[in-house]
C-alpha cells in the first residue's frame, strides 16, 4: 500500500466543508486539478460517478464511506489497483482541520504510485488551498443560503 495525504485550516464549520464536498460538480470550481465531476444519485455510500482530471482520463469513482459533516470515501478502480480517497474533518477552535489522503492498493499499487503518485501529490497542496479560498469568501453556499 501507498499513500499520502494534506491538511489545512479553514474557518469554516465542518457542514460547510461537507457541503462543498457533497456537491461534485462543483469541485473543478475549488481543485484546480479537476476538470470535471459528477454523481449518478445522491451523494451516500453506494453511489457512483466520474471524475475527469486536467491531466488523465475520466475515471468512474463509487462512494464507499459517506459521514455527514465527518468524512467521506470515494474508490477508482485500477487494473489490478485501487485509488482510495479519503476526506476527514476535525473540528478546532477556529473552525475545522481538512485532511485529505490518497491510498494505493493492489498488486499494482507500486506501478501506479510510480506513474501517478507524484503529479497527486504536487496537487493535493493546490487542492486544499483552493478548498480553503472557497470555504473562507463564503462563495461556497448555494445561492439560497448565502444571505443566512
């Protein structure tokens, strides 16, 4: 197994941080590495979507953990690999800690940590800035609750 992961502070509450998170194809707005997302359903264990990275192809993804306001999980498969992402919140005194890991598994899981382990972890720090930018301007809530 590999893995890697990034935290960060944000001065946010951990629901607004799951609210970010529970809407996919609102992340290529935070993640400058993402081009594209989406969720076949409902975002709960069980449901499955894509993700298109700016530098790979579109990869199908299914919800394998989901904690409101806590954490979720989501799982690309890989031939004979997979990609494991791991989403956990911790509450503090200025808001909430954000962590995000990527875990490798599988007998290929050194191949693929050789081909895609270092452009993930160049870009999990630009990941969690931009996840900080959007939850800090308060331009993360839908339109409905921005005034509340």
């Amino acid at each position: 197994m590999r893995s890697f992961s990034e935290s960060i502070d944000v001065m946010a509450s951990p629901a607004d941080v799951f609210l970010l998170w529970s809407t996919p194809s609102g992340w290529p707005h935070w993640d400058p590495d993402i081009e594209a997302a989406s969720l076949d359903g409902v975002f709960e264990v069980g449901s499955t979507g894509t993700i298109k990275p700016k530098a790979g192809p579109q990869t199908r993804i299914v919800l394998t953990s989901v904690q409101p306001d806590k954490s979720f999980v989501a799982e690309a498969r890989l031939p004979l690999c997979s990609m494991i992402f791991e989403h956990n919140l911790v509450s503090i005194e200025s808001g909430c800690r954000v962590t995000h890991a990527v875990r490798l598994t599988g007998p290929l899981a050194p191949v693929f940590f050789w081909l895609l382990g270092g452009q993930l972890t160049r870009g999990l720090p630009g990941t969690m800035a931009g996840l900080k930018a959007a939850l800090e301007s308060g331009n993360h809530r839908p339109a409905a609750s921005r005034n509340h």
